[in-house]
C-alpha cells in the first residue's frame, strides 16, 4: 500500500462522497444487487486497484461474528483422491468468500480427532471430514449439538450427520459384473479398510454380483485391511500362492491396483494375458499405464463441490440442515486392462 490511511473503508467513502456500506458492496461485489451505479463502482474499484487496498477479512468477520474459515480434515493429502476432493472444496469455498484450513489425518484416527478438535478451537465456522476409522464415537457429540459438519467419502449414515459419497456399491458391482461378462469366475478382492464405508459397499456389490451369476463367493479371494499402495502389493502376492488359479484381480482403490500391478510385474504375471485388473477411482495416470486400466470412476470433484454446498445451506440455515445424505454416481471406464475368457473356468 502507498499509504496505511487509504486501509480504511471510511477513508475511501471520504473521497467518493459514499457510505462506508456502499463501499463494502462494491468491493464484496455486490454493487448491482443494492443499484449501485456503475461510474460509482468503477471508479471505487479503480481506486481500490490503484491503491493496492485490499479488505481485512478479520475485520469482516468480527462485524458478521464469524471468522469465514472452513476446516478441512482428510486421510491422507498424496492420495489423488482426496487431494482432488480437497482442491475442489478450496476451490468452491473461495467463491462464496472463505479459506479453508487444511489437516492431514494421516489415515490416523486418534490424529484425526486431534485434528477435528483443533480445527473447532479456532473456530472455524464450519467443517468437511473425510474420516478415517471404522467407527467416529467422538463425533456423536457434534451431531447432537448439531455443528456445522458434512462427511465425505467414508461415511456414518447414523450418527445423522449430511455427509457426500459415491455409490460404492453399483460401481463395484458393475466393476464385477463386467469381469463376469468376460468370463471371469476367480475374481479376487483386494478390499479397503475394513469396516469403513466404502470398502464394506464395494465388497457388497462384488459378492451381489458374483449371488446374481450363480457364482459362489471364495473368502479366501477377499484380502486386505488398508487402501494404500503396500497393501495392494502384499495381498497379491498372498493370494497368487495362496490362490494361483484367480483370473482377474478387483482392486478397490487406485493404490492398491497400483501395488497389485507391482507384485503381478514381480511374478511375471502378464495384464491382462495372464491376470485382468479392475481399479476403484479413476485417476488421470491410469489411462497411461500400460495397459491403460480400466476402473470405476468416483465424481470426486462433484463430491467437494456437493460438500461445501451442504456445508453452506448448514451454516445459513441450521434449523433446516439436511441429516441424511448424497450418494452420487459411478462410471466404469472401460480400457484395456481386461481379458475376455472363451472359456469361463469351473467351480
């Protein structure tokens, strides 16, 4: 600034002959909406450019008793995923005027609930969640004092919170389905966390989908207790020896498909000639490997954009706070990644 006297709202309405108010629409943007005339907004807008005046959010929210922040709570900031869900949620967040407050649970939910509490002391004026455990006990206590709080991904439908998810269950059954259109009848799972949401409805609709073809559900094909990349990369190499005959591999999470290529490469086992792959959440790099996988795709930039929205509605009208929950729709990319069987092996 070329002066700390033109950081004023009343110094700028000074020099236009204005109401401090009229000043604030401008600059928030809202000059049509209370008539404001556009030579009277153009030149405060000029002059506030000129002048490099930027105003003080924190001033701002003391006037309207909130602190215009929003915290932001995910598993794990590497993941594709959830980095995408966050940068959408920063992105919708900044056009309705608030920032965000970032933490990283680190797939920990002692650290998440750390991280919940924290993110309440600053008072931000409300939260999003994508949590990590199987069970959130602690969040009983802010559903029942009804704070602004939406869940995403991994979800408790009956703590009666608004929470965001994709339809796990259809993607995964349309994931097998398609395995089993192609002949495939040893179809291993490489599951989530167990417990969690998402894992516990993708394993759902694999073993509907395997009921609906007649076709009997292995336990033994089912492995694994975490989405990441390492599991993905252990649990293959389990089940190659413990299970040699599986033809195709569904891996619920683009780590863990990834992990699974890795151990399938280390054993010489060829994609798809040897063994097909199915992923869970698309991710741009997918199309690119070679093969290109094909996968169930998650809309997790509609997720973020759906999460702030609700977040929002919460915030302005909490009387009227919506307490059940989005499931929006999957997509199975279809690539190169699966081998269609002539002859579909026996039980």
């Amino acid at each position: 600034m070329k002066s700390s006297s033109y950081n004023s709202l009343k110094l700028i309405s000074e020099k236009f002959s204005v109401s401090p108010t009229t000043v604030s629409r401008v600059l928030s943007g809202q000059a049509k909406k209370y008539r404001i005339s556009p030579e009277t907004e153009k030149a405060i807008k000029d002059f506030a450019i000129r002048e490099n005046f930027t105003p003080n959010p924190i001033a701002k929210g003391l006037r309207l008793k909130k602190t215009l922040t929003i915290g932001l709570v995910i598993p794990d900031i590497a993941n594709p995923f959830f980095a995408g869900i966050a940068s959408q949620v920063v992105n919708v967040a900044r056009t309705h005027g608030y920032s965000i407050v970032l933490c990283d649970s680190e797939e920990n939910p002692a650290l998440e609930q750390q991280s919940v509490e924290l993110l309440w002391a600053r008072q931000v004026d409300g939260m999003i969640l994508c949590a990590v455990g199987q069970t959130a006990d602690y969040l009983v206590r802010y559903a029942r004092e009804k704070r602004p709080l939406v869940l995403v991904d991994r979800v408790f439908p009956d703590l009666g919170l608004p929470y965001v998810s994709a339809d796990n269950f259809s993607g995964a059954k349309a994931a097998t389905d398609y395995l089993l259109d192609n002949g495939h009848r040893r179809i291993a799972c490489l599951q989530g966390m167990c417990g969690t949401a998402p894992s516990k409805a993708r394993v759902s609709g694999y073993t509907t989908a395997l009921h609906a073809r007649g076709v009997p559900f292995d336990p033994r094909l089912v492995a694994g207790d975490s989405f990441g990349e390492q599991s993905g990369y252990l649990d293959t190499k389990l089940l190659l020896r413990a299970a040699p005959d599986i033809t195709a591999i569904f891996a619920m999470s683009n780590l863990l498909a990834l992990g699974a290529l890795r151990a399938l490469r280390e054993e010489n086992r060829a994609v798809p000639d040897d063994i097909s792959v199915v992923a869970f959440d698309d991710q741009p790099y997918l199309a690119h490997l070679s093969p290109p996988l094909t996968t169930v795709a998650q809309p997790h930039l509609e997720m973020g954009a759906a999460a702030v929205k609700l977040l929002l509605d919460h915030m302005r009208n909490p009387a009227n706070a919506m307490s059940s929950g989005l499931l929006l729709p999957t997509s199975l990319i279809i690539r190169k990644s699966v081998r269609k069987i002539s002859q579909p092996t026996t039980q």
